[in-house]
C-alpha cells in the first residue's frame, strides 16, 4: 500500500516535469531523447526512433555507498 502511494506520487510529479529528491536515496526526473536513427538487429534495416520523455534515477552517493 505504501509503495503504490509512493509510486503514485513519483508519477503525478514526473508528469509534470518537476524533480524529486529524496535525501539519502537519489533523484528522480524527466529527460528529453532526441530522435534518432536505429537499426533493427534482425534485418540491419534503418529504423527511425521518434522523440519522447523519459524517467532517469541518479542515486544520491549516501545510497551508492550503503550498497557497495
């Protein structure tokens, strides 16, 4: 229950282009991937990738610390 509430937060606030962050964990955001030209592995063909926003996590050092 409070994974879904803390989820569901994550989302409304990344939907809306704001970052969250969160002491000791790391930081949760939105980034822009430009459009691009990628390759389909099966036939080598040329496919083009359309634009789009995407989540990105940077764990905070504290965090990468406690899991080494």
């Amino acid at each position: 229950m409070a994974i879904e509430i803390f989820l569901g937060t994550i989302k409304k606030t990344l939907k809306k282009r704001d970052k969250i962050f969160i002491f000791g964990f790391g930081t949760f955001s939105i980034v822009k991937r430009k459009a691009r030209i990628g390759r389909n592995p099966k036939t080598g063909q040329k496919v083009k990738i359309a634009a789009k926003f995407t989540p990105k996590f940077k764990p905070a050092r504290a965090f990468k610390e406690a899991v080494k």
